[in-house]
C-alpha cells in the first residue's frame, strides 16, 4: 500500500515524466506482477512518459513499450521487448533478457545454399553461399530444444532446476558443449539420465565467434 501511495502521490501534479528506480524491489514477486500491471495501465490512461530502471528483464517487458538494455553506461540495445529476445543486437544482450546456450557452429556450402552445422545438426541459415566456411555461435533458447527419445542427438542430464510449471535443465551433449531446456514439471527425468534431443530454434541469431 505505502509503494501505491507513493505512485499515487508522484502522479497527482500529471507529469509530463515519471522517473522510476527500481520501484517494485521490496515487494513480493505476486505483488510485483500485479503492481507492475496496475501502473502500466494508469500511466496509459493519463497519457505520461515514464523512465523505469529495473535490473528484471520480465518487469521491464511487462511495463515498458521500449526496453534499454545497459552495460556498464552503455546502452547496448534499445528496441521493443520481442525484438531483444528474438534478435538480440549482442552476445550480452541476447544472454541477459533470456534464458538460452550459445554453441559453436560453422556455415557450410550444401546443394547450393548455406547451412549452419551444430552439435545439435544442421540448419537452413539462407546466408550469401560466399559466407561459408565461417565459424560462429548460435543462440539456443531453452524453450527451442525438445526431448525426443527419437534423436541422433543424444545429451546427459546434468541439473534439474524446479520452476513450478517447469523444470530447466542443463543438458551436456557428446561433444561437451552443454544446452538449456524448459521441460514440463511432470517430464520425470532424473539427473544423470541420458535423453535424445533436438533443437527447433524459430530465428537463428548468430554471433561471430
């Protein structure tokens, strides 16, 4: 209630800015969400800009329309919280808003087109044909690699973290690099089992190695 009165009170002479530092940081997580929500709303309503410095990446999606992404004074990206996560401008900013793995990939020239080989297998890139051969890192996002009992790909589960309606888990493949996965709660597999996976990534964003 004192961190809505306090909202309540900057708002009242309508500013044309609202300057925020970190304002949900003593709160719960529930009441945050739900704090977070309520003032979105009410700076929408009134038609005020509004400066919010936060260090959770999931409060600054819920509140801003635009998300800067700062490291060390510099601000590396600033763009729409969809496009940090799916076309992150950097290595910093693509491991900072989310959750993922970067693993060590090639292009290669295969029938005419460029593919991006991986640990994981290989991926249509849709480069020029005169950018095979070079070396890079892809962006693997947790949500991107499934479990199938099915794959070539075999990997070692090495950590189970809870999450409520999710597990993540650190998988290590043959090869040693290692990937994350967002599994369900209930997937039941143990730490230390071998799993066959695959990966799906939506977007391939690569960084040069």
């Amino acid at each position: 209630q004192q961190q809505r009165v306090a909202l309540a009170r900057a708002l009242a002479p309508q500013p044309r800015l609202l300057l925020l530092d970190e304002p949900f940081s003593s709160l719960d997580v529930e009441l945050r969400q739900r704090l977070a929500q309520e003032l979105r709303d009410i700076l929408k309503r009134a038609g005020t800009t509004a400066l919010l410095v936060t260090h959770d990446p999931l409060e600054a999606f819920a509140v801003g329309d635009r998300v800067g992404v700062m490291q060390h004074g510099r601000l590396r990206q600033w763009d729409s919280g969809d496009a940090l996560y799916h076309q992150p401008a950097d290595r910093f900013v693509a491991g900072f808003v989310g959750q993922g793995a970067f693993v060590q990939a090639q292009r290669i020239r295969r029938d005419g087109r460029v593919l991006l080989r991986t640990g994981l297998g290989d991926f249509a890139d849709g480069r020029d044909l005169a950018q095979a051969g070079e070396r890079c890192e892809l962006l693997l996002r947790a949500e991107a690699v499934r479990l199938d009992a099915d794959a070539a790909v075999r990997a070692r589960i090495e950590r189970r973290e809870f999450r409520g309606a999710g597990v993540l888990c650190t998988l290590r493949l043959d090869n040693g690099e290692s990937v994350l996965a967002l599994l369900p709660s209930h997937d039941g597999h143990r730490v230390g089992e071998r799993v066959g996976i695959r990966a799906e990534p939506q977007r391939l964003v690569t960084f040069a190695r």
